[in-house]
C-alpha cells in the first residue's frame, strides 16, 4: 500500500510494489484533466445569466418526469419508471447546482443525460416512438448542457479549486 501525501509517495507494507505506476504516482503529478486522482474539485458561484443552463435543467428533467403522462404510458412499464427516475434525478441535481456550481454535479448530470439518451435501448422500449423520443431529446440535450457547464467550470476565470 502507499500512503499518499502532497509531495511524495510512501511505501507501506510488502504489496506496496504490486501496485500500478498510475498510483505510485505523488497525488500532484502535475497531469491536467478531471478524471486525475487527487485533483482538486472545481466550483464556480452563480451570477443570474449563469444559472440559465441549470433552470433548462430543471425544465427538462421535469418535462422527462411528465412524460408517462402526456404520452399516456403504463406506469409500471420500464419507459415510465425510467422518466420517473432519470427525471426526477436531474431535477434534483440541477436544484443543487443553481447557487453554486460544482464539477460533481456537472458529470452526475453528463451521466443522467447519457443514460436517459440511451435507456430506450438498454431498457427495451426503442419500438415506443413518443417514449424513445422524449427520452434522447431530453438526454442529449442535458448531456449538452452539462458539458457546456464543465467547460465552464474549466475555463472560465471566476471557476477556483476547492
């Protein structure tokens, strides 16, 4: 096992040279990117022009939670459990990102939306036309959103670590 500090990396134990090089690493390695290990979690406060993304958000994940109803769905069928679901998820996590925005809640976003673009597929409801139709429109379009939001989170000069 290594013990991971800021500067440098300290062997514990016998297993310690079994592990791969990516974590024998120091936790700063200096490598950019937000999937590093040890990377620091970014966020950015909300101005009102900001939280325009994040209300789109809300919006979509509610029309998602509507949907079994206005395309008149079973509600025990897997369309309406998962826009009840996936829906209900997005909303949730929008309503957390309006004041302040976190990287966290902009990949479980990204992930929402990829999952609700795909899940016709995945869940076997593709030959349903207004169900499949609902779900990629939304999907793709919170998926967009979200990485719209990442690159903010990235790029923009107000966006810090914390």
């Amino acid at each position: 096992m290594y013990r991971r500090t800021n500067t440098e990396t300290l062997k514990i134990g016998k297993a310690a040279g079994r592990l791969p090089l990516a974590l024998r690493t120091p936790a700063r390695s200096g490598r950019r990117g937000p999937f590093v290990r040890g990377k620091p979690m970014r966020t950015i406060e909300n101005r009102t022009e900001d939280m325009i993304p994040n209300a789109l958000n809300i919006l979509l994940g509610i029309t998602l939670v509507l949907a079994p109803w206005y395309l008149e769905l079973s509600y025990d069928s897997a369309a309406a459990r998962n826009a009840f679901l996936s829906g209900g998820a997005i909303t949730v996590v929008a309503l957390l990102a309006l004041g302040r925005t976190y990287d966290w809640e902009e990949y479980l976003n990204l992930a929402l939306g990829l999952w609700a673009a795909m899940a016709p597929w995945a869940l076997g409801f593709a030959e349903t036309r207004g169900a499949m139709g609902v779900h990629v429109g939304v999907g793709l379009a919170v998926a967009a959103l979200a990485a719209f939001e990442l690159r903010r989170l990235y790029v923009s000069p107000q966006a810090r670590s914390v």
